[in-house]
C-alpha cells in the first residue's frame, strides 16, 4: 500500500505518521502553506519527515491564502482568540474550505506519485466549530475521491476514532518526537498558553500523563 | 443569488459567464495558475471580466503544477500531444486532480466573499478521457460543498447538459466576445489547429455556423 501522508506539523499528523510507518511504504508527506499564522508548524513538518526519511512536499498556497479575509489564521488583521474551542469567538479561526484545499492539493500530488492511500489526521476530538472536520464531510469527499482519477485514491483518516487525549497516549507509545510538533495558533516563538489549541494541547498530555517538550524547560530543545 | 464564476478564459466558462450575468450578482470571477501550457487563458479570464465589470480573482498555484509531473499541461518536457480527444495519446493532456483542486480553490475565495453559489462550465461534451469531468464526480463533490461550510455553497454546472457546438451557438447569441477566449493546449502565439482542443473548437463553432475570431485574419485582434 502505497501511502501519501498530510503532515501539518501538529501533533495530530505526527503521530498519525509514526503510526503508519510501521504499516506499509509510505511515499511522502505534503504539507500546505496557506500563509499561516502559525508557520513553525511546517518547520515542524519537515523536521519529522527529515527523521523518518521520507520526502516532504510543501505545496504554497499563500497566494490564496491573501484572498481569504476574516480567518485569524490566514487574515494578519484578525486576532486569535484566547479561550476554549466551545466559545463563539472561536469561529473567527475556521479558514474558508481548508480542509477540502488541503485535501485535493495533497491528493493531486498523491495521484502523481501513484499513491493508493491519503492519510490525514481528523480525529473524533475535532471541534464543532469546524464544519469541514465532521465526518459526513469527509465521507463526501471520500466518494470524489474514488472518482477523480482512473486511478483511485483512498482517503483515510486512521485517527476518527480517536479523541486527541487518546492521540496523545498513542505517540507516547510510538516514541512520536513531540518537540518537533507545534500547535500554539498566535505565531509567536513560544506556545502561547492561552489560545484553544493550546489549552487543548495541555489537556491531551495530561489525559496520557505525558510532559509536553514545548513547555518549561524542555522549551530549549528549540 | 451571489455567485462566483469560475472562468478559465476558454469559451465554455466565457460563455457561462456571459449566461450568468443576466442571472444575477455575480460577486467575483476565479482563475487558477497552475503553471499550465496555455498561459494566454489567464489574460482572457482577465479581459473578460474587465469587459464585463467584474472583479477577478487569480489564484497562484504554480508550486502544486511543479510537483504535477508527467500531464503535458503542467509538465514542460511531455509534449501536446495532436490528434482527437478519443485517441489514447491524449490521456497525457489529464492534470492530476485538477478539478478538485480548481473547485476547492474556488469555492474558499467564494465562501471569503459570502456567495451562494460556485459556477462552472463543465459540459456534457467533456471527454471520457478526463474523470474528473465525469457527472457523478461533480455530484460528489458537490455534496462535500454542502457541508464544507456553515454558509453552504451550491456547486452548480449550467452548461452541463450541452455539447461544446450548443455552447457556441449559445455564445454566438450572447455575443460573447470569442477574440478574448483562448483554447489551443500547446501555448504558442497563434492556436496550433492540431491539438486536441483545438480540433474540438473548430467543430464547435463549426456547428453554430460562426466564424472563429481566432482564426485567420480575425487573429490580428490580438
């Protein structure tokens, strides 16, 4: 099985990639840059990939990325919300149709490459605000995806069952190097502690009794 | 109803456009640059829609083409091939994915600017070559359109019943200024009049019994 893995930078997509290595051949990682605020996040990508040898495509997408107004993670006007992913100021971080973006890009160069399976990371923690994180969405695309090419692809999310807490304990057990992750929204150089991502983040290494290499001194790896 | 128009600068989306215009508010139109052959389509995309007052939107993709290797539209050292569509040399003209990407793209510029619907010009004449042009494709992604977005958005194919012969006979009515149009895949100055594209319009405008600005002496409009 010849696998094409979309690697954010985000723990998520790190652990989904450490999961699968042991699976079959994967053939690469592709990630996207929309211009996002939170750009360490594909310095991320390419250290992991780097680790496990795997060729790693970054597809730039930042000239759409400027068309799309009102996100606070492709818009540089827009502040990213502080607090939790169930507060309504939260909706100010969904980028317009990401998801479908991301996915057909990656899947394009899947194709290219003959890969037989895209690989993403959605799990089932993913938020209500998101509309394109709900199942049905991925289902539907699912189905375009058997019909785009002669040669299908299959899109896979391995991770749906899970909730990031259970991710978390995952790549703890795959030793998934998580000081190489990021996922702190605001950009700065340091995760930012309050942003949902954030706080979510904290929650899932607590869930696994894990200690996250971003925070405290662990930091310096850096 | 807001729309936005994809318009590649061929004649089918010119001649949607055209159609649509007196349909209701289009909000914007789109192009795609994914480093294709046939770069004059990006300049008639341009001048159609400065003709008709509409804002155009370009799309930089140029870094997903790159990575496309082996289509003779995205890729510099695998040549047009020449002859009809129903030849098998002509699946090197497929571009891995090209309509997901080109839809996904799309749609997120026409969610940034709140339209209802996503218009393009597939049409019945599209050719079992490409399976991406295939109805129960669009019908999939369509339905992934519903539910990428809060504010969904329809993804609707006007054309979609009409042979590439009505669609000039509709444009010749519509006055659809075909000098702005570009078609020929082999991205020279004047239209090769061998490639496959190429060998299609002239049936097409053969049917509506129109003279092809492009050709001969009506070229000099360039």
């Amino acid at each position: 099985m010849r696998t094409t893995v979309i690697l954010s930078g985000g723990m998520d997509s790190a652990v989904l990639l450490y999961k699968l290595l042991g699976e079959g051949d994967i053939v690469n990682t592709v990630s996207v840059d929309y211009g996002q605020r939170h750009r360490r996040e594909l310095i991320c990508a390419e250290r992991l990939s780097a680790r496990v040898g795997v060729h790693h495509d970054v597809i730039d997408m930042t000239s759409l990325g400027r068309l799309l107004k009102g996100s606070s993670q492709s818009d540089p006007t827009v502040d990213v919300p502080f607090g939790r992913y169930d507060e309504p100021s939260m909706k100010q971080t969904v980028v317009p149709n990401r998801n479908m973006v991301l996915l057909a890009a990656a899947g394009a160069v899947a194709i290219a490459n003959r890969a037989d399976r895209l690989a993403y990371g959605a799990h089932g923690g993913d938020h209500a605000i998101y509309p394109d994180c709900r199942p049905e969405f991925v289902y539907a695309l699912a189905k375009a995806f058997q019909l785009c090419d002669w040669h299908p692809v299959h899109l896979v999310a391995p991770l749906s069952a899970m909730h990031k807490g259970e991710i978390a304990v995952l790549g703890g057990r795959l030793r998934v190097p998580f000081q190489d992750t990021w996922t702190c929204y605001v950009g700065g150089d340091e995760p930012c502690g309050k942003c949902g991502a954030c706080v979510e983040r904290a929650e899932a290494f607590e869930f696994a009794h894990l200690k996250d290499p971003l925070i405290g001194g662990y930091y310096n790896a850096w």
